[in-house]
C-alpha cells in the first residue's frame, strides 16, 4: 500500500522539477545582461547568441540542449502519470512537442549572427549560408507552436476540469501576451526578411522567450501541488451528483 501511495505523489513532484529546471535554462539568455556577448539585445535574435561564430555560442547551444530535453522529460513524466483527459493529454503532448524541438534546435545552431554582421545578412539573403539556417527557422517554429499549444490546450483544461486554479486564473493572461509577442515577433522577422529594418525585434523575441518560461514555471508550480491530472473540483464535480440524485428519485 505504501508503494503504490508513494508513486503518484513522486512523480508530479519529479515532472514539476524537471519543468522548472527546464525554464531556468531557456532563460540563460538573461546572461546577456552581465556579460558582453557582442550583440545588441534590442535587435538580435535570441537564437544568435548560440550561433557557430558567436565566442559564447557553446554555451547557449547547452543551456538549450539542456532546456529542451529537461523540458521534454517533464512533459512526459506527467504525460504517463495518472489518468487521461483529451485536453491535457494533447496539452503534455505539445509541450513536450516543445522540448524536443528545442533540444534539437540547439543541434541546429546559425552559422553566423545576421543581424549583427552586414556580410552574414546578404549571404543568408542570397541563399548562400548552411542548410541549418532553414533548418533552424523550422525547429524553433515547431517550438513555439508547440509551446503555444500547450499554453492554451492546458490552461482550457484547468478551466474545463476545474483544476490547477493558478493556471485557470493567470492563463488566459499568458495566453494573450503570449499571442502579441508571437505577432510582434514574426512582424519583425517579416519586416527583415523584406530586406526592410526592423524595430526592437530582439525585445519582442525575449519577451516571447520569457512569457514560455513563466509559463512553464507556472505549470511546474500546479503540479507540484495537484499533480498532473487532479481529481476534479467540488465546483466541477457538483453536475454529477445532481445526475445522480435525480436517478435516485
């Protein structure tokens, strides 16, 4: 009996510290603020600072590694832990969606920084850098997508099963933010890819960046309290013993 207690209980606790660990290492990008990286924070990519070129780019590249497989272990974790709900077996799926894209995003690394070396921008503008430059642009899109989905996919559920109320009261939020930091990110990228300049593509990138690992912080807060898949609420149980006391009359 103490076997069988004792599991279910460590495992949303083993998933929420693999999720928060996991955030703490997407936000590395921070370190940009005491140590000189060469790139201006209000222009560059996120993704720059891990370039092949860049002196720090080893770095990066691990704490994204480490980000995205911390991640993903988390959202697996959770994903075979307890019972199974459609809303947040697809949200565990996207997340961890996330952290594999992530991970291999980190494999991918940018050849040179583009916003910041005039020749790197016309080579990436000519078609003549590395196939990981593509490849790259479609991992950290899978990424946000998957992170996104996940936003939104478990934080319907937190309001549907009546479950994690900080997620159900800070989520829609998150999710809002969330989606202008996206617009305002891939206007940006529009606007560079145009040949045009941009404005502050870097701030919406990292605050795009930043509002994931809120997110993820958020989540790995509710899970170590309630575990992945809670037993409803007393609010959302109420309609199934109204059914009930209605068939005993």
């Amino acid at each position: 009996m103490s076997v069988r207690t004792t599991r279910p209980a460590a495992a949303p606790r083993r998933a929420a510290a693999l999720l928060a660990l996991g955030a703490l290492a997407y936000t590395a990008w921070v370190l940009e603020l005491v140590i000189a990286t060469g790139l201006d924070p209000v222009r560059a990519y996120v993704s720059e600072l891990a370039a092949a070129d860049q002196p720090l780019g080893g770095l990066f590249r691990a704490t994204d590694l480490a980000a995205g497989l911390l991640v993903l272990a988390g959202a697996l974790t959770a994903l075979t832990t307890g019972g199974r709900r459609p809303w947040t077996t697809v949200g565990w799926s996207a997340l961890a969606l996330f952290g594999a894209a992530t991970a291999l995003d980190s494999r991918l690394p940018l050849s040179c920084a583009p916003t910041a070396d005039p020749v790197c921008a016309a080579r990436e503008t000519a078609g003549l850098v590395p196939a990981t430059h593509t490849a790259h642009a479609v991992s950290s899109t899978l990424a946000m997508l998957g992170a996104l989905a996940a936003l939104v996919l478990l934080t319907a559920a937190a309001r549907r099963h009546g479950h994690w109320p900080a997620l159900a009261r800070l989520g829609p939020p998150l999710v809002l933010a969330e989606a202008a930091a996206t617009t305002w990110t891939l206007a940006e990228v529009a606007a560079l890819t145009e040949g045009g300049d941009t404005w502050a593509l870097g701030v919406g990138q990292r605050l795009q960046v930043l509002l994931v690992a809120l997110y993820l912080t958020l989540l790995a807060g509710c899970l170590a309290r309630t575990g992945p898949h809670p037993a409803p609420s007393a609010r959302a149980a109420r309609p199934v013993r109204a059914v009930r006391s209605g068939g005993e009359r």
